[in-house]
C-alpha cells in the first residue's frame, strides 16, 4: 500500500500529463519551449545520441541476422527478437515528426479548464511504471538465460568476438542493452504513456458530458440555466471531437506500426511453432515471451479504442435518456443535433487501414491460429 501511496502523492498535485511529459523529457523525447540555450543545446545532443544508439541496434542486429540467414531457426529467433527494435524506432520516427502538433493539444487541453479525477491519474501513473518494469524483467531475464546458455540474447554484430570467452560475452550484451534498454524500450512505453493518458481524458470527460445531459431537468423557472447548461455541453461535446480527431491524425502511424507488428509477431510464432525440432523448442520460450509484452501492449490499445467508442456513442443515448419531452421546441432539435454527431463514434485509426478495438484483437488472434493451423496440417 506504500507504494501506491507515493504514487498517490506524486500526482495528486499534477495533471494527468505531467509524469507523462516528465517521462518522455527523460528519455529524451520532450524538449520545454522555457529552456535557455544552453540546456536546448545540451538536451538536443543526448537526443541525437539515443536516436544514434537505436539505429545502431537495427544495424548491428541486422547484420547478425544475415550472417546467419542459412540456419533458419536462428533467422526467425532473431527476427523475433529484432522486430520489437523496429516496432519501438519507428514509433519513435513518427512521434518525433508530429511531436509539436501533439503539444499544441496537450496545451490546448491543459488550458481548456477540464478536470480528470485522481483516481484516473493514479491509474495511469501506475500502468506506465507496471508495463515499464515488466518489459525491463522480461528483457533481463532472457538476457541473463543466454549468458547462462553462454548465447548472445540476440545475435548481432560485433567488432570482437564475443564467444572468445565469458567476459567478452558479458561485454556484448552490455552493449546492446546500451543500444536497446533507453534508445528504444523507455522511449517506446513513454510514448505510449502519453498516448493512453490522452484516450482515457478523452472516455472520462465523454462520461462527464453523458451525466451532464441525463441531469438536465427543464422547468419554465429554470428555463435560462438550463440552456446555458446545454449549451455549455453541446460545446464541450464540439471540442472533445476536434480534439479527438487531431489526436487520430497525429497517432495514426502510431495504430499503425503497432497493428502491423502484433500482426508479423504472431505469423512468426504460428511459423515458428511448426518447423522447430523438438530438440530446440526450448527456443519458443523467448518467442512467447515476447509475443505475450506485445499482445499485452496491443490489448491496451484496442481496449481502450473499444471504450473510446463506446463513451462516444454513449452521449447519443444520454441525449436520447434526458427530459427532453418537456423541452421547448428549439431545444429539441438541436439535441437532435447533438444526437446524430454523437453516432458517428470517435475512434483510434491505424492508418485509416483498420480501428482499434476488441473486434480488431480478437480478429488478428483468430487470423493467427488460422494460420498456424495450415501451416501444422502442410508439416504433418
């Protein structure tokens, strides 16, 4: 309980961003605009440094998996394992791009006067350390089990030979938890922290405008308070929606790559499961390890799209519960209005190729048996 006490206090004075930006500033991610030239320039190289390491990663990897590209259970391990680096870099790629326009809507949003419970902000807080210290477990433990195998974690290339003896294989694994550890596995989950802190503001003040409209009670005396109160929420409904759709427009690449890379991940693993020996089954264990931190990552994401879309459509029916026969005229129809908007759910677009939700999740787990199933009837 202590420690959710101190996570309780750490936030109870912020807003639902601040330990997202503070994060992302850490990792190299987030430069503040009131910083001096000096502290600019300082911040701008170890920026460049951890953008240097991370392409360093995808080149020595690369180079690894080619030099073994004859022996195709070391291939597919490596790809594996290498295409959780391209999944992280290239998300990085994207967010570095649209990082000014992400801003601009954190301010907007930050001055907008919106307010999100604390319970809300613990939760987030909790979820970004939790997936941060269960991938850097994950990623230790398969690093410690192929040093006790006396294997490289993943192959790559090095300018030294690491199986030469225990210490150069130590030193090899050092470097690549340099390469990999910061350069892409935090920048990665900082990136994602700030992308889930942004769809649960969006659910939560969704539910705020849906008991706003349930609460509105006409009455002749309480005609003009009532009005304001209405227009008050048809407005607040009109931000939520652009600032919804400028989120989608920055993060669209984001759903995409990360869509893309369950889907490759799991293809890998159905391949995978087929054509190994029994002799080196051992090797799926670091497969579905892997496959598990990604399907976990993707369930986040779809789960959240689900109740994105949910709340969305939510304000329709809120609408539909209101006291709305004894409002004047006028009144109706633009809650007709409001009604008809709010059916069109706000949604998390990979790319404008598919949406994130539970459907999507579920649809990509069941493609991947499918495709396992085939592939273990043609190795039989």
């Amino acid at each position: 309980m202590s420690f959710f006490e101190r996570i309780s206090g750490l936030v109870i004075n912020a807003d639902l961003f601040d330990f997202n930006i503070k994060y992302l500033t850490l990792v190299g991610l987030w430069p503040h605009d009131d910083w001096g030239n000096d502290k600019m320039r300082l911040y701008k190289i170890y920026e460049v440094i951890l953008h240097i390491l991370s392409i360093a990663f995808i080149t020595v990897t690369g180079i690894g998996t080619y030099q073994h590209k004859h022996d195709i259970t070391i291939l597919m391990t490596n790809l594996d394992k290498a295409l959780a680096a391209y999944n992280f870099v290239a998300k990085i790629f994207f967010f570095v791009m649209k990082r000014k326009q992400l801003n601009h809507l954190i301010f907007e949003i930050r001055n907008s006067g919106d307010e999100v419970s604390l319970d809300r902000r613990n939760l987030m807080v909790i979820h970004v350390i939790m997936i941060t210290l269960i991938s850097t477990g994950l990623v230790t433990t398969f690093s410690m089990l192929s040093q006790f195998k006396g294997e490289m974690t993943v192959e790559a290339w090095m300018p030294f030979d690491p199986f030469k003896n225990r210490m150069s294989l130590l030193l090899a694994a050092q470097i690549l938890a340099v390469y990999f550890v910061v350069p892409c596995l935090y920048r990665a989950f900082a990136i994602q922290g700030i992308v889930c802190s942004l769809v649960m503001y969006f659910c939560d003040q969704l539910i705020e405008l849906q008991e706003r409209l349930k609460g509105l009670s006409y009455s002749e005396e309480r005609e003009r308070i009532v009005r304001d109160e209405f227009k008050q929420v048809v407005k607040k409904h009109v931000r939520i929606m652009r600032y919804s759709n400028t989120f989608t427009n920055i993060f669209k690449e984001f759903f995409l790559i990360q869509n893309l890379a369950v889907t490759i991940e799991l293809c890998l693993n159905a391949l995978m499961v087929t054509v190994v020996s029994l002799e080196e089954k051992t090797l799926l264990v670091s497969f579905l390890g892997y496959l598990g931190l990604a399907l976990i990552n993707a369930y986040i994401f779809c789960y959240l799209g689900n109740e994105l879309i949910v709340q969305s459509t939510g304000i329709a029916q809120a609408a539909y519960e209101s006291g709305w026969t004894s409002w004047p005229v006028d009144m109706q129809k633009d809650l007709l209005i409001l009604i008809r908007a709010a059916q069109k759910p706000l949604i998390l677009s990979a790319g404008g190729m598919t949406i994130m939700c539970i459907q999507t999740y579920s649809q990509a787990l069941y493609n991947a048996y499918s495709i396992f199933a085939v592939l273990n009837d043609v190795v039989d």
